[in-house]
C-alpha cells in the first residue's frame, strides 16, 4: 500500500518504517504533497481533510488519523466516497490533566514573572505573591476521560471541584468526590476553570463575552482542548477589565502565534502577496478580511505577551509514552483495516454525535472563515 504520513518526527518515522517495511511508505509536510496515487493517509490534528482533498485523491481507501479528536477530517465525506477514518481512542488523558495542573500552578505562583527576574532587578516579595490551591474551587467544563483525572489532582492539592457536562456520570461524581452544576453556576462559583470539552458547534465560544460576565473577579483560565473553546478577543477584553486574572493556555485558534511572533507569522504572509500564493481578492491593499487577520495576529501575539498569561505551544499531550500510544495504536489501526476487520474507526453517527449530544451549551455557530478564535 502506498501511505503518506504527514506532521512526523524522525523518531516516528523510524518506527513507521521499520513496523510497515512491506509498504510503500512517504513522509511529507502538507496535504498538498500527498500524491494522487496515495491508498493510505495519517495526519494529525493540523491536516485538515475535506471533500475536496478526497476528490483529488481518489485512491485513498483510509485516513488514520493520530488523535483522538476528529473534527479535522470530513466525516460525512469519507462515508459518501466508502473512505474508512480511525482514530487512536486514547493516549494522554492522564498526560493532559497533568499538564493543566501545570499551568495553573505556573499562574497561581507567577512562575513567568518569577523567572523574569534578573540579578539586577529590584526584588519584591509583594509583587511575586500568589496564593495557595488548597480550598479554592475548579470548575470542569467537560468531564470526559480527561477532565474526570483532573480530578483527583485538584483533590490532591484540597480544592473543592464542580463540573459541567450534558453526559453525567453519578457514580464518577461520588466516588471522585466531585458535584455536577449547570454551566452558570459553574462560571459563577469557580476560582479556576479548566477546558476539557471537545469543539462542536454548540462549544464554540463556550466562553465568551456573556460567559466572562458571569464568572468570579479573578478567575484564572485553563485552555488545554481547543482554541475556539475560547472568543480570544472576549478573553483579551475579560483580562485588560480584570475580570479574569490569568489565563494558562495550551491552545489557540491560530495555534502559528503559540509557535511563532505575530511580527514573523504576518511578514510570511506580505510574502507569500508578494509572490502571488494568496488570491487576488485577497491580497487587495485594505482587503477588510485580510486586515482584521491580520489585526487579530497581532492581538494574539500582544495576549502571550502578558505576564499574567502563561502558554505552551500545544504539547500538553506531548510526552513518551504518549507518543509511543500513538504510533503503536496507528499501525494497529492500518494493519487491522488491511486485514478486513477495521478497529477505532469513527462512524458518521458517532461524528454527528459528538457534534451534537455533546452539547453544553448553544451559542451561535461560527461565521464562515472568521478566522476567530
């Protein structure tokens, strides 16, 4: 079989070669270098698979993606065109409520500001002062196998915890030592909130400028699902008035700034104008869209620039043994689908589903390419 692998590192590459040696196996950096010809493609959650790349590609047979989380790859498309798509069921639950405790522990002791120091600054206990976990309360939003094992962490530390999620589990509850509320409760009692939903239509923005309104002065933010969980602009508003006292993320919708300067990320693009790789409606001098891209690249740079925010470029997931999961769990996935009994594989239901029973709340669906976060 002809595979494609897109987002690798050389250590994957080396197990993907040496386990799948009877294949013809490429490893390339973007969709658009995957071959027409290709039987077999396994991206990661930045290889977005849509009708069209399907239509262009009509000898692919299966997308293994590695990740959990789905909302990269049409569905609904693979199913029309008889296109199998897998994902790895687990791999960083643990990992993940581990890195969110890292987080807020980075904010509640103003670790940035901590490290920022140098010898010649003037030293300030007051204004390094943070404030102790032990009975502050932590609302969930999303208690799915990665928000139930945030749980005893905060337990650990002598906090209070209250979750939000349509799917509640009562015997979870008890035995974690944790209540269920309703999302305004939540907002409403909470010293910290941490992320852990999936992105649907109806999460989108779960947190928003009517969201912050109703939450606790001060209130931290933790971000280690996604993005556009999060209205960034809401969020820079909530933190300039106070209303929210430090946000530690993991995640943005334009995930470049988490990796890269706004200036840089902005200077590629006048580039890429300049050679002719955007449109022509889009590189028009005081084009509205490109503008308020723009705009919002800069914002997002300005808003990791805080002392109060704390961010990582997405690897909360990123450890050893997660990554280990994810290979092996990967080429199980290729050689059971091979072998006529395919395993993990998301059904058109079960992605309606997750795009639909896993509401928690009903805000209004994203604008076509807004490019929000």
């Amino acid at each position: 079989m002809k595979i494609y692998f897109l987002e690798t590192e050389p250590e994957e590459q080396e197990f993907f070669q040496e386990t799948l040696s009877a294949h013809d196996l490429h490893f390339v950096d973007s969709l658009s270098e995957v071959a027409r010809d290709a039987e077999i493609v396994s991206g990661f959650i930045h290889s977005q698979i849509g009708d069209s790349f399907l239509e262009d590609h009509p000898a692919v047979k299966l997308i293994a993606t590695r990740s959990t989380t789905h909302d990269h790859i049409d569905i609904e498309s693979c199913a029309k065109r008889h296109v199998t798509a897998c994902k790895v069921e687990s791999y960083g639950d643990t990992i993940v409520a581990e890195h969110a405790f890292a987080l807020i522990l980075a904010l509640s002791r103003r670790l940035r500001e901590a490290m920022k120091l140098t010898v010649s600054s003037h030293f300030s206990y007051e204004s390094l002062r943070g404030f102790a976990l032990k009975s502050k309360t932590l609302g969930i939003i999303g208690a799915g196998r990665v928000g139930l094992n945030v749980v005893p962490i905060a337990k650990g530390f002598g906090m209070r915890v209250i979750a939000y999620d349509i799917r509640q589990s009562p015997d979870s509850s008890y035995q974690l030592g944790f209540q269920y509320v309703g999302l305004d409760e939540l907002l409403r009692r909470s010293d910290i909130i941490s992320l852990h939903a999936a992105l649907t239509p109806a999460t989108y923005h779960i947190l928003d400028a009517e969201a912050f309104a109703k939450c606790r002065p001060g209130v931290l933010i933790i971000n280690t699902a996604r993005g556009k969980l999060i209205d960034t602009d809401a969020l820079i508003k909530a933190l300039d008035e106070g209303v929210v006292g430090g946000a530690g993320l993991d995640v943005l919708g334009e995930e470049r700034v988490l990796r890269h300067e706004a200036f840089d990320i902005i200077r590629e693009e006048i580039v890429k104008q300049m050679q002719g790789i955007f449109a022509p409606h889009e590189c028009r001098a005081g084009h509205p869209d490109r503008a308020t891209h723009l705009g919002r690249l800069m914002r997002l740079g300005d808003l990791l620039q805080r002392p109060n925010v704390v961010f990582t470029p997405h690897t909360a997931f990123n450890c050893v043994e997660a990554i280990e999961r994810i290979a092996r769990t990967t080429v199980d996935n290729i050689d059971s689908f091979l072998a006529g009994e395919a395993i993990n594989v998301i059904s058109p239901a079960s992605h309606r589903l997750a795009m639909t029973s896993q509401r928690l709340a009903s805000p209004a669906p994203p604008e076509k390419n807004s490019g929000s976060d």
